[in-house]
C-alpha cells in the first residue's frame, strides 16, 4: 500500500513589528537564526527552515551579526536556509503596484546573491490578497501561491459549484482577471498546522490524530502539508526526534523534514482533475465579514498619507525626472535602491496597515521620513541636471525662466506654486547681513508689475501668492557652501492640458501687456462653475453639483458622518448607540476666496459638535479583552467642537472639482467620512486597486453579517451607470464603502481607536489620531461612457503627483524649452513606471489596462525600439506589444534600434 506523504516545513512566521516595538522583535530574530546556524552545524537530519519568504530578515540578522555572514550563506547555498523570494511580506492592497513589484525584484536580486530563492509567491497572514496575483506571479517566474486569507475551504464531500470563493481541496486553481492562471495553496487549517510537534508519544498520537484529520480534510491529494511554526516561534529544537516518533506510530503515513521546494514538485505530480477554480481578488466576500480586517485601510491614516506622498515622490518624480535628465551610466540606482527599502521597511502587513503598537508607527514616520528626503534630493538634482540642458535663451534679459514637469503618464491640467528667486544678495557680498536685507526689501517696495510668459512670448495667467525676503544657501558640488539672501516671489499658474512626460519652459518678468481675464469661470458666494459642472453649496452645507452636459443634478454631496468607533485597529464597529451626526445639522460659513482666470475656489466650514470619547464602558470591554461584536459601549454625553475646513476648487479646464479639508481632531472613538449621494442604479462600482480597476458588488454577500462592508481603494472608487458616473478620487484615503441604499460613496477620513485589537489587550492611545490633519480627494461627473469614465480615472490618479517645477537661468542648451520627452497616445493605459533599466542602456516603462476591453497600445520614445519583459526585465517571446489586453500588466523595455 502507497503511504501518505506529510510534508513538515520547519518555520517562524516573522512580523518584523506588531505587538511589541521593532527592535524587541529584532532581538528575538537574531537568537532564532543563532539557533538555526547552530542546529545546521549538529543536525544533519534536519533538512531546512523557510525563512519566512522575505529577506529582510537577513538584513535584520547580520545588522547585529556581521560576522556570521559566511556562515548564513553557506547554509543558504547548502538549502538548509531556504529563503525569499520578496523582501518583506506587505499588505497587497494598501502599497501601489509599483511597491508591490519593487518587493519581488529586490527581494529576488538579494536571493540570488546567495543563491536560490523559493519559488513560491508566499502572502501567509496578508489581510486579503490582490485579483492580480496570477498575472503578476507569472510576471515574476513563480506558478505557486500560498496564503491563508480569502477562500473558504469545505472538504471534498461539500462540493462549491460556482462559487468563487470557496473551495473544496486546499489546492486550486487561481486565474486573475486577465485569465493568468496559477496553482494557490491555501493554509486551511492555518500556518501554524504543525506548530510544537510532541515528542512522547501520547501526546504525539492525540496531536495527530487530530492535525491528519484536519489536513486530509482539505486536501486534494496524499501529501499533508504541516507547518512546523507560527508567528515569532523560535524554532523546535526536537522535530526530528518528533518526527521519528510519529513515522513509528503511524505506518500508513510517511513523516519527512522538508521545503517547499520538494513538496511542491511532489504535489504538482499528484494535482487531480476536479481542482477548483477561485477568481480575483480574495478578500473573504463570502463569509460573516467581521474579520476581514479591510478596517485597517482606515487605522492610522497619517500612515497611509505619508505613504502616498513616499510612492508619488519614487515612482512618479524622482525615478521619471531621473530617466529624464540622467545617461544611463549616471543614473542613480544605487540611491533609489536605498530609497526604495527604507519605504519597503514600512510595508509589512503590521506595519502599513496601523494595526500595531504605538512604538512601531513612531519609527515608521522616520522611516517614511528618510526615504522621501533621498526622493526629494534625486528629485532636485535631477531637475537641476535637466534644467541646465534646456534652451532658454529666448526670454528676455530680465526674465526668471523656470521649467514645469509633467512626470505622470497622463495628459494633466491643474494649479502649480514656484517660488521664483528674482534677485539675490550673497552674504560675501559687500555691507552686512542687516544691510544687505534692507536693501532687498527696498528692492521688493519698488518691484514692478510682473507678468508670466510661455516660450513663444504669449502671456499665461498667474496669481501673485506671497512675497517675501528669505535666507538659503547653495551647495556646489565642487565647493564650499554659498549663504545668500533673497527676493522670493510665490505664483501660481494654470498648466492646461501638459503631456504625458512632457516639460514647458516660462518665465517670470515685468510686465510688458496687460493680462486678458479668461471668462471660462463663473462665481457667486455660493455657486461656482464652468463649461462641464455646476456646484451650489446649500444652506445646510451641503453640495448640490450639476452636470451640465447630462442635466444630472446631484444632491447631499460633501456631507460629513461621524460615528462612534468601539473597535480597534483592525476592525470598526459602531457604538451601541447606533447615531451618526451629520454636518448638515450644524452651522456652516462660506465665502468665496479666488473668482478668476485660474479658476475658483470657496472655502467653506462645518461646525459640528461631537462627542467626547465612548462611555467608560468601552475601556472596561477592551481590557477584559472582549469581542467587538459583543460589546455594548455608547458615546460619551459630553462634546468637543470638532470643526472642518474645506477649500472647494475648480478649474476651469477641468471636469474634477478638488476638496482639500482641514480640521483639529479632539475627539476619541470615533470614524469620520465625507458622503456623495450618487442616488445612481447600479448593481457594482469600480474602484482602483493594484494594477486593476476592479468591479465589485455594491451588496455584499448573503451571509454577511457585519453592518458595514467596508473596501479598499488606491486613488479612486467610482458608480456609474450607461447615462452618468460618479468618481471619487483620494489622497492616502485608502477606505471607502458604497451605501447600498442610494449608492453613496462613503470615504473614511479619519477613524480613532485606542487599542490594537487581535490576540490581548495593547492599548495604542496614538492611534486615537489627535491633533491637525489635512485631507485632499476629488469628485467629477461623467456621463458614463467609458471614455469619461477612463478619464476620470487618470485624473484621481494623476492628481496624485504635482507637477514638478525647477526654475532655471537664462542660457543655451541642447533640449527644446518645450518637449515631450516620451508619448503615450493609450488613455486606457494607466503608467507606473518610468525608469532606466536595472542592466544595460535602455528604460522601461511600466503600466496597466485601465478599461475593460483590448486596445491598441502606442507608446514611443523617439526611434527606440520597444520590447515586451517581464518585472525582472527579461524577454516575453509571445507577448505583443502593440496591443494591451483587458486586464494586462506590461512592462516595456526600450532600447536602441539594432543598425542594418
């Protein structure tokens, strides 16, 4: 008779940061990788230990052991330390795409220094997994992927039809909404099915007993996968004699020490025919949706924010502006590189999700702090590289030229400040620092009337912001560091229509014409509009907007919610009072702060009053660690103002009308989200995930128990229907829910809690968020046809990433003052990345399939030619490049044409 097979893979799922600060952590990795070195020395029998699949923790290791480096790698290149293929293991729905991709490429190239990495896409604990991680594991040489959230499992004799979301074997088949189809493993019986083997043998027979039982549940074929571990567990120093006991007491099973890259070899051999297939994303549609944990979407959302500001300054200014100014030789990778882990540090699922304690996320914002500052110098320096290229010789004597950078793949239009130097006085020049001021400022007095032009000498409309003289320094590369004062003027000035990739050389100079009003805008105190919306602020605060192309009129928009929270970091759960105060039952302002050729803006503000704090109640239920769905905490009786600015703009060559709302949170326990009543019939929305414009269900499933269904965004959630849409674009606003009853798009401002949820009792009184906080998003109209809905796509993600300004001197230079530097004439084709390539001359371009059908793909860099690969940059023999598929992620890499 053929034994069964069990499959034991030694492990210890490592969160870097969660329930205690990072460095406590740090310190117990480096007693466990201790142990290992030492059991690899006296223990010959013991096959290996999965490393988790993240290297990070190798980084972590020898930042305290450097010395056992050259034993760590000969463990690894003898495949007793088995390791990658990521770098860290992230949360897939709150980090872009790019981030996601960048986690496999240097997570692969650091393996590979040492040898081999697992070829397994590992996700054990991430709170919900990415509908495109079939194609994207294929993108990256993996046809195997493990995880342990998203499917519901029910044994072979409980067979799932149609389901897509339940399955009957722990393995199946996961095909993404391109069609990519890979092997997925789920861990049914969890991670940890093999954790802490006994070695007597009553004990051993009652553990499996139970643990076979379990798994052959599951199970599609006669290899049980146990997993010897769970989160932090040092390693078990006996498996192997436990495993000699268990292969005694159980002839008909055959117990091995073992990897997965064995396992997965035997597996694939032994696949029956009736596997299951699971589609999309997996974020437990289908069971009571209390434990989805989407709420840490919403935790901590200065996180989120700052993360958005890190990604948008790498991918979208600092890796484009590079490519841009730098030969391929120059190119910073090494920097971006380090940029890059420092942002990737703050990704792990405990980490970017806000659902740990206080300790961790303080680090983290020095982390986030780091990494964009490396952004911002390669940005300068970048910009500084290019500038210097450009021609900018046709401006006048007196002009202050500057160049405005359009570094997303879209075309763009919208506001952008330069402060513009117009005259210095260095500290080494004569007089002292006081004199030299007061000079200056007598130069400011008398400061002409300014007008800005474009480099055919048209004028363009600015707005004179702020005036002032400030100190700076310069730092040369080749000397000392040079103090000067300054004039600074700060203007503002309306970029209509700037190409993908494209730059635009002005200048600022005295005024030569008078400027001509645009009269595209129209303003009242209450009411501004343009060509394609209309937007009246009602008595009550709220928002009646107009789409003057459809006649739709739009009421109860910009209404803002606040409930009470008596959950944690992971989840929200209302306080028992069951009431919501809206700001449309409060006192509000209005005026009108700009009416003029650059567009309109209003400022409005909401005087809500809420409440304190939750009764005290809800501390004694935290600390008695009960459940949050069987808490019974309300609201406190006393109340704090909570007051909330908003500037409402609109441009007016724009359809998107932009929020930016500012306020001082002083209340605790409590969920704050902004309303747009679409009132539109829809069955499903779209919103933006990771290299995806999902459809979702507006209803959630039949067994859903919990009141909210709360989802994920990256910069947009949208409904629509075949005669109008509504799309809200966000900032670092990661969660939003669609009200099913009139199809409200709900955007989670800010949610405070004050404890970490999960396992105990952690309280994390920062996480209640007090203090000042800013928020941006946007709505725009459509009328429901793809073309404006696409549109209205690109412009919440464009809005994302400023325009780049740098301004410059007068001077003569190779490069055009206005150029496109490279055309993408797809609009469904949403650009991630545009970077020079990790070997050899070329660049690549990153991007996905914004719309739900194949269209022609025209993207072209000069006379380079363009090669489709895969993330590692590696040839895609049967894969086009002319054309972009529904759903396709593609990669381009562009080289010179090969000389006949």
């Amino acid at each position: 008779m053929t034994k069964k097979k069990v499959f034991i893979i030694s492990h210890s799922h490592w969160d870097r940061e969660w329930y205690m600060p990072f460095e406590q952590h740090h310190m117990r990795l480096v007693t466990l990788i201790d142990n290992l070195l030492d059991i690899f020395k006296h223990d010959p029998d013991f096959d290996s230990f999965h490393l988790d699949g993240q290297m990070i923790a190798l980084d972590d290791y020898l930042a305290v052991r450097p010395e056992r480096k050259p034993e760590l790698a000969a463990a690894i290149k003898a495949g007793k330390l088995r390791i990658g293929p990521f770098y860290i293991l992230q949360d897939d729905f709150l980090i872009s795409p790019e981030s996601n991709v960048r986690n496999m490429i240097i997570g692969r190239d650091q393996a590979r220094e040492y040898g081999q990495e697992v070829p397994l896409g590992y996700f054990p604990d991430t709170f919900g997994n990415m509908g495109q991680t079939p194609q994207m594991m294929a993108l990256a040489n993996l046809k195997t992927a493990a995880f342990g959230r998203g499917v519901t499992p029910t044994g072979f004799n409980n067979q799932v039809g149609d389901a897509d979301y339940a399955s009957q074997y722990s393995e199946m088949w996961w095909q993404g909404p391109d069609g990519t189809r890979i092997l997925g493993l789920l861990f049914a019986n969890w991670y940890s099915n093999g954790n802490e083997i006994p070695v007597e043998k009553s004990a051993a027979k009652a553990f499996w007993d139970q643990k076979l039982a379990d798994a052959e549940k599951f199970a599609s074929t006669d290899n049980l996968l146990m997993m010897n571990g769970v989160d932090h567990q040092p390693v078990q120093l006996d498996v192997m004699a436990a495993i000699k006991v268990a292969n005694e007491l159980y002839p008909n099973y055959e117990f091995i020490h073992t990897n997965f890259t064995d396992y997965l070899s035997t597996l694939s051999a032994d696949l029956p025919q009736d596997l299951s297939t699971i589609h999309g994303e997996l974020t437990s549609q289908e069971t009571d949706g209390w434990y989805t944990l989407a709420n840490t979407a919403s935790s901590r959302v200065y996180l989120k924010q700052e993360n958005t500001k890190n990604e948008r300054l790498l991918e979208n200014q600092a890796e484009p502006l590079a490519t841009m100014a730098y030969t391929a030789q120059d190119y910073p990778h090494d920097r971006l590189r380090y940029a890059w882990k420092l942002l990737l540090q703050n990704h792990p699922h405990d980490s970017i999700c806000g659902c740990s304690v206080d300790e961790v996320h303080r680090e983290m914002l020095t982390r986030f702090a780091k990494s964009q500052e490396v952004a911002r110098f390669i940005t300068h320096d970048a910009l500084m590289t290019l500038t210097a290229k450009i021609n900018t010789v046709e401006f006048g004597t007196q002009a202050k030229p500057f160049v405005v950078v359009n570094t997303t793949g879209f075309t763009k239009s919208g506001l952008t400040r330069i402060v513009v130097e117009w005259n210095r006085i260095d500290f080494s020049a004569a007089g002292s620092i006081q004199e030299q001021r007061a000079q200056l400022i007598q130069q400011l007095k008398a400061l002409p009337e300014l007008m800005v032009v474009d480099a055919h000498g048209q004028s363009v409309p600015f707005r004179l912001i702020d005036q002032q003289v400030a100190f700076h320094y310069d730092l040369p590369k080749d000397r000392f560091r040079e103090p000067f004062q300054a004039i600074e003027l700060t203007i503002e000035l309306n970029m209509v229509d700037m190409p993908a990739f494209a730059w635009r050389t002005l200048a600022l100079q005295p005024a030569t014409q008078a400027g001509v009003a645009d009269s595209a805008v129209k303003a009242q105190p209450r009411l501004i509009s343009n060509e394609w919306l209309k937007v009246v602020v009602e008595d009550d605060g709220s928002l009646t907007m107009t789409n003057r192309e459809t006649g739709k009129v739009y009421h109860q928009m910009l209404v803002f919610e606040d409930t009470g929270d008596m959950g944690n970091e992971y989840i929200y759960r209302q306080t028992a009072d069951n009431h919501a105060y809206y700001s449309t039952d409060f006192p509000m302002d209005v005026r009108l702060v700009h009416a003029d050729e650059l567009g309109s803006e209003l400022e409005l503000t909401n005087y809500l009053e809420v409440p304190v704090s939750a009764d005290d109640q809800l501390a004694q239920e935290t600390q008695a660690v009960i459940d949050i769905t069987k808490r019974t905490a309300k609201r406190s009786a006393e109340k704090v103002p909570l007051t909330i600015t908003t500037k409402i703009r609109l441009n007016p060559h724009s359809r998107q009308l932009q929020f930016e709302s500012h306020l001082n949170n002083q209340a605790k326990d409590h969920r704050l989200r902004v309303l747009f009543k679409t009132a539109l019939v829809a069955e499903t929305h779209v919103a933006d995930s990771i290299y995806e414009t999902v459809t979702r269900p507006n209803h959630p499933a039949k067994n859903w128990q919990n009141p909210t269904n709360p989802q994920h965004q990256q910069a947009f959630a949208s409904v629509f229907n075949e005669a109008n849409g509504v799309t809200v674009g966000n900032f670092g606003l990661n969660e939003y829910e669609i009200l099913p009853q009139d199809n409200t798009i709900a955007l989670t401002m800010l949610r405070c809690v004050g404890e970490m949820g999960d396992w105990g009792y952690f309280a994390t009184p920062e996480a209640q968020c007090q203090g000042e906080f800013t928020f941006n998003y946007s709505v725009e109209l459509t009328d429901g046809s793809e073309a404006q809905q696409v549109a209205s796509y690109q412009r919440a993600q464009g809005a994302q990433t400023p325009f780049s300004v740098q301004q410059t001197t007068r001077h003569a230079g190779t490069l055009a003052a206005d150029h496109q530097y490279l055309e993408v004439n797809t609009p469904e084709f949403a650009v991630t990345s545009l970077k020079r390539a990790n070997t050899g001359t070329g660049m690549t371009l990153r991007g996905y399939n914004l719309g739900d059908r194949q269209v022609p793909l025209s993207v072209s860099v000069g006379d380079l030619q363009a090669e489709p690969v895969n993330f590692f940059e590696e040839p895609l023999t049967d894969v086009d490049s002319t054309t972009l598929a529904a759903a396709e992620i593609k990669t381009l890499l562009f080289t010179e044409k090969e000389r006949s």
